[in-house]
C-alpha cells in the first residue's frame, strides 16, 4: 500500500465534508472514523496475537490501517475541534484521545517493536539460507537455480518492507522529538 493512497483519500474525505452540512458530514464522518478505529483495534490485536506468524501483507495492511486512522485523527482535530463544543464533538474528542492512547500503547510500544524485531530476524536467516545456497558453487539444477530465485524475492519482499515499517518508525521517533 502507497501512503499516498491515504492522502488521496483524505482529500476526498474533506471534499466530502465541505460539499456537505455540517451536521451530517460531522455524523458520518464520526462514523467512518469509528469503524476505521474499531477494524484498527481488531488488526492490531490479532497481529499481537499472531505477530510471529504475521505475513507480509499482514504486516502491511497493519501500518496501512494505523496511518490511515493517524490521518484521520489530524484531520478531524483540525475541522472539529473549533465546532462548538457540542455533546458530539466532545464524544469525538474523547474517542480520538483513546485511539491515539490506543496506537501509542499497543500498536507503538507493542506490536510495531514485534515486527521490527520480526523483520530483521527474517532477512538475517533469509541471508544465511542464501549464503548457504550459493557456497555449493557445482552445477545446480533447474530446480535449486528456482528455489534461490525465490529465496531472493523473498529477502527482497522483507528488506522491502523493513524499509516500509523504517520509515514508519522514522516519522514516530521525529513525532517524539518534537
């Protein structure tokens, strides 16, 4: 997932909320930030449960998931919390303060330390399986010259997104400073 797609999608939403009345956009925008919070607190606790089988698109469409609702909370800080301060937007501030506690605690200090350490033990083995395909420097077969071939797309899939889950971390530890 390209985390411009989140931008994008960002933009639609706040054309959305100003094409429409406020109460309404205010309504199910509130709503669309619920269920994005409610699937990020399902993926990231069933990646915690499984962070040591966790695929890569697993992992990937976690981050997606935590970006995703991050912008969404900038984004509805930014346009609500000068609304008066209605039973509404204050329920939303409120729920905007857990999920952030939510990220911080479970997904930041958690799962995202998982992963890291997950990736890297999966390119230091993935390294030496290669390393040990390539000291037989005999003849191979069809079938060995394939089976290192995979073994190379699989080393570049993880470094790729270590890379990914890098820049994630990058941003949190520039979050912090400031």
């Amino acid at each position: 997932m390209n985390i411009s797609l989140i931008y994008i999608y960002l933009i639609h939403v706040k054309k959305y909320f100003m094409s429409t009345n406020n109460h309404s956009s205010f309504n199910e925008t509130t709503d669309l930030f619920n269920s994005e919070s409610n699937k990020l607190q399902d993926d990231v606790s069933q990646a915690l449960k499984n962070s040591e089988k966790l695929s890569i698109s697993e992992i990937i469409n976690v981050y997606y998931q935590v970006i995703n609702v991050i912008s969404l909370t900038k984004f509805l800080r930014q346009n609500f919390e000068g609304i008066k301060n209605t039973e509404e937007s204050k329920s939303l501030l409120i729920r905007i303060q857990e999920i952030e506690k939510y990220i911080d605690e479970d997904f930041n200090r958690n799962l995202h330390l998982l992963i890291m350490l997950k990736l890297k033990k999966s390119i230091e083995n993935s390294m030496k399986k290669l390393k040990d395909m390539t000291t037989n420097q005999s003849e191979k077969t069809k079938e060995e010259i394939e089976n290192q071939a995979k073994a190379y797309k699989k080393l570049r899939q993880i470094m790729s997104t270590k890379e990914f889950v890098d820049q994630y971390n990058h941003g949190l530890d520039n979050t912090l400073e400031n």
